[in-house]
C-alpha cells in the first residue's frame, strides 16, 4: 500500500471519528463539550489532524496547485494550528515559556460610575489586573416597547393606559377619568417651606416615575404615584391602586464607558450587545445587566469581558489576549418568560 | 396545524400551489411550467417582502420566517443549477417544484407567524448573510440529496443514468459545499464580536459543523473511491439528515440548549 493510499484511509478515518466527537460534544452542552474539545487526549486528536492536513500539501499537488482546494485546506491549517495555540492549554503553555502573567478570559462587575481594573477569571479562580482601569459611566436599556400604567379597583377590574402626559382618559364603566401629570426620569422629593416638592433629578441613578390625577365620577381629584422601582402600594381607603407596567422587549443593552490610563481618559466608547469597546490588546463586551438589591434607586451592573483583538489565527500572545463573553440572551430569555407569565397571569 | 387566514397566509399558499401545479405540469407542458414557476417565485417574493415589512427586519430570525426564506430560494437556485447540471429541464423543474412545496409547508402550516422584534444578540449586519449562507447551501444539498435519493432507487432497480444521478448530485455539492463554509467563516467572525470568542462549542455550532465534516468526508470519500456511488449517494443523504437535525432538531429540542435557540 503506497504511502497516499494510506494517508488517504486516515483522512477517511480521522473525519469519520471527528464527526462522532462533534455529534457526541453537541449533547453534552457547551460548557461540557468545550471542556471534552480542549483535554489533552483530543490535543492528540487535534495533532495527528494538522499532521495529516500538512502531510496533504506535500503528498498532493493538486492542494497546492488549485487555488480553491488549497485555500479550504489552508484555510483549515489555519483554524486547527490557532484553535490549538490559542486553547487554554496553549495559553497555559506560552505564558510558562515567555515568563508572563497574561490571561485569556474573565469577568468584571461595574456600579454606574464605579471604575475598576479588576478581571475575575471564570476559569481558574483567580484575579487579574488591567493596566488601565474601566470606568462605567452610565448603565442603560432600551426597549421596543413603552412604559404603562395599570389602574386597579377593587371589584377586580382593571385597566391600563399609555405612558402619555397629559390626555385625560376615561375609565370604563363611567367611574371617571385619569390624567398623567408629570414623567419623572429620576424621581426625588425635596423639602420646601415644610412641603414635600418631587422633582427630576440630574443624578446618574434613575428612579422612573409619574404623577397621576384620578377623578372619581362623583369625586374629587386626587393625586398618586407610580414607580418602576417600587411594586403598587395598597392605600388605606381607597377603592382603587395604580401600578408601573415597565417596558418589556429589549431592545439594546448599553454601557458608556470610559478607559483611564494614568489618571488620563485615553478612550471612551458606548458599548452594546454585538458591539465591544478595544483597547490595549483587549476586548470589552456587555455581557449582563441587572438592577442592584441595596438601594431603590441605585442601579447595578454585571459583567464586561476583555478580549482578545481580531487576531485570525487564534494565536495569543501577551499581547493578544483573548476572552469569552457571554450576550445577554440569558437575560433576554427571563424577560421573555417574565412577559410569558405576565400575559398568562 | 395552524392555517393562516391573511395576507401573509395567502400569499405562502399560493406560491404553494404554484410549486405544486410546476411539479404536475413540468413534464406534460413544460413551458407553461416554466411561466408559472417564475410567477410562483414573484409571489414568493412578495411574502418575503410582506413579512419583512411587517417586522420591520430582515425575515430570517425564527423558524417561521427561515422556512419562508427557503421557499424563497427555490427558483434562484433553480436557474443556477439548470446552468450546471446535464438534468433534462422538465425533471428539474419537478423536482424543485417538490422542494419548495416541502420547504413551504412548515411556514403555510406548522410554525406560528406572531411577529417578534429582533433580540439585541441579533443586531449585527452578519445576521443577514450568516443565515443566508446556509440557507442556500441547504436548498443545494437538499436537491443534492434528492438526486442520490434517485440515484439509489434506479439502481436498485438496475436502471441506467444512475451516473448522471450521482454526478448531478457532486455539482449541487460542490456548489452548495463553499456557501455551508462561508456560513460557518461568517458565523465565526460574528462570535468574535458577539460572544469574544470564535467558536463557542455550542449544540447548534456543533451540528452545523457536523453537516459540513459529512460533506468533506463526501468530497474525500469521493476522491478516494470514484467509482462507489452507492457510497456517495448514502453519504449525500445522511448530509441532509444532520442538516434537518441542525435546522429543526437542535432548535426545536430541550436536548439542545445554547446560544442559537432564538426561535420560539
């Protein structure tokens, strides 16, 4: 048996159990499968691979003569030798060999005008540091849709309107008619002359909010608030309560942010889903988004990832670094089973 | 079953009874067929463009709008492998005209049109020519896989132009092969962007590039044993069967979680 005849039963081979490993990881879940892909007993299966992809060139002249069999078999040269040089284990590898303290992949947490140049690793537990700190500036979702209002009254009726200032709309029934006053942005009170003032405060938090006069037929009108922060409030004495109904199909998450290097702002950007910020060899993605637990009106943000810069081979280096991100279809995902449940409920 | 008594509804099922009536007249009166073929894609096009208008987004994001887009390709795809195919025309035209009565039937009847806004996570100007990529290399394979289909039959029943079967089937291949690796070099890039990473061992990646490694397995196996159709016709089939996996299966399961399941 000639030596291409044999080489040509490997490819054969390789292919065939290749394709047992892809169906086999496809059911074990990401996370499981990356895992399976990058142990050392497929980095054996990955070097006979490129072995056999470069034996090819040498073996065949047409890989080398036709341009179209020879850009695929590159092309796969390519994505095989940076997929093994960029792996965890290659990174591992090459930071031993050059001494260094690169990483490939981590996590960082930002409050609304918090900075930080702290990178939790997912992988290995540990901490890094950036030579530069990131600074969240603002925090913000966008949505398709519009705020509501939703009136309830105690015999089970309930009824929403549109988030629009001023038209007065009639409740059904003839039990009067309601009117939104004012829409605060960022809600606050104030005290003037002993009187409690709300206002719209410029401050990077934000409090959603608006004013609402119900008439009752018969009545007199009265005030009430509603806040996207804080759930409906039962009120002593009254027939009726009024909720915040928040947006609920995202539309963009986004964060503005801004690099500091040496007390000096070098770059700033406003990132979103499918659009990280670069600097310095890394790649900052938005990642998840969240309202904080501790204060009302105090907002929360998760998770911007460095990265590695559009280096095609996959080949990382102190300074290609490289790193995971995750979109924020999790989070999409819970808003979508939220509205399920909203309109089911 | 959902029957869809509007616009968007009509228009799908006229353009299915246009395939079907291309697939009855093809062999019979193969001109009229031929007008009729391109008046069925006209009216393809335009729920496409209905659809497209009514999302106010490309129409390629649930499972729905994905098998309208197929429905779409028929005829394209068509006029191009009637340039490289020996297939005496009356046989192509049914046999597209079957494709696409195929293709149309889960957008006419299975899956619901509710119209979706697109997620963040598929703002991107590659969403469009990702998806697109592999949509007309599956209408490519699937043609493909019908020709093995026959291929296997008539020799089983010890016909000839078992040959040409085979043959027909490599060309459809080889011209859908390079679309399934853009889809995957263009849905790479886009992981990049998206995600900081090129690849991301996700179930529907997997599938995916478990179809493409059927196909090169195919080409080699090809090269290595020119003359076992048999075995081409069997590997070009169970390329199909991992696309629908990856189409439907990897979608539509609760085996599979991962980062592709936009569809609902």
């Amino acid at each position: 048996m000639s030596i291409k005849r044999y080489i040509n039963l490997m490819i054969l081979l390789l292919l065939a159990v290749f394709i047992i490993f892809s169906v086999n990881g496809a059911f074990m879940g990401a996370r499981r499968a990356q895992a399976f892909f990058n142990s050392i007993p497929m980095m054996t299966f990955w070097g006979v691979l490129l072995f056999v992809l470069i034996a090819g060139f040498f073996m065949y002249a047409s890989l080398r003569k036709r341009f179209g069999l020879m850009l695929i078999h590159g092309g796969c040269l390519l994505v095989l030798g940076g997929g093994v040089l960029g792996s965890e284990a290659g990174f591992r590898f090459f930071n031993q060999l050059f001494d260094q303290q690169s990483f490939t992949k981590g996590q960082m947490t930002l409050h609304q005008g918090q900075s930080s140049n702290r990178v939790v690793s997912e992988m290995e537990d540990s901490i890094n540091e950036l030579p530069f700190a990131v600074r969240l500036e603002k925090a913000f979702v966008e949505y398709y849709d519009e705020p509501a209002i939703r009136l309830h009254f105690g015999d089970a009726m309930h009824f929403m309107i549109p988030s629009q200032v001023g038209e007065k709309i009639e409740i059904p029934d003839g039990r009067g008619t309601v009117q939104i006053i004012t829409a605060y942005k960022n809600f606050k009170m104030k005290q003037v002359d002993g009187q409690r003032i709300p206002y719209d405060s410029d401050g990077p938090e934000s409090n959603p909010a608006y004013q609402l006069t119900i008439t009752l037929a018969g009545g007199k009108p009265e005030t009430l608030f509603v806040f996207e922060r804080f759930p409906m409030h039962a009120m002593p004495g009254k027939i009726y309560s009024a909720e915040y109904v928040a947006p609920q199909i995202v539309k963009d998450y986004k964060s503005d942010l801004q690099v500091v290097k040496d007390g000096e702002l070098v770059k700033q950007a406003t990132i979103e889903v499918n659009k990280p910020l670069f600097y310095g060899g890394f790649h900052f993605y938005q990642h998840t988004f969240s309202y904080d637990q501790l204060g009302a009106d105090q907002r929360h943000y998760g998770g911007i990832r460095p990265g590695c810069p559009a280096c095609i081979s996959g080949l990382r280096s102190d300074f290609h670094r490289s790193a995971e991100a995750l979109l924020s279809e999790a989070f999409y995902e819970k808003v979508r089973h939220q509205r399920h449940e909203r309109v089911a409920g | 079953m959902i029957i869809k008594p509007d616009i968007q509804g009509y228009l799908i099922y006229s353009t299915m009874l246009g395939y079907l009536t291309v697939l009855l007249m093809a062999l019979k009166y193969p001109k009229q067929a031929k007008v009729l073929f391109v008046s069925s894609f006209l009216v393809s096009s335009a729920a496409l463009i209905y659809r497209w208008s009514v999302v106010g987004h490309l129409p390629m994001q649930n499972m729905f709008e994905v098998f309208l887009f197929l429905g779409f390709c028929i005829w394209p795809i068509h006029i191009f492998s009637k340039k490289i195919l020996r297939t005496n025309h009356s046989v192509l035209m049914m046999i597209d005209g079957a494709i696409g009565v195929v293709v149309l039937f889960p957008a006419g009847f299975i899956f619901n049109h509710h119209p979706q806004f697109l997620p963040p996570a598929l703002q991107y100007w590659l969403f469009g020519p990702h998806v697109a990529a592999y949509m007309l290399a599956y209408i490519f394979m699937t043609k493909a896989a019908v020709f093995a289909l026959g291929g296997l039959i008539l020799s089983s029943r010890n016909m000839p132009s078992n040959n040409t079967m085979a043959d027909s089937g490599y060309q459809l291949i080889a011209a859908g092969f390079p679309l399934l690796t853009l889809g995957l070099f263009l849905g790479s890039i886009w992981g990049k962007y998206a995600w900081g990473d090129w690849w991301g061992w996700d179930p529907k990646e997997l599938w995916s590039l478990v179809c493409w490694l059927v196909y090169v397995l195919y080409l080699h196996v090809r090269f290595a044993w020119p003359r076992r159709q048999q075995i081409h016709n069997v590997l070009n089939i169970i390329g199909l069967v991992c696309i629908i996996i990856t189409l439907l299966w990897v979608n539509l399961s609760k085996l599979f979680p991962g980062l592709h399941n936009y569809t609902s």
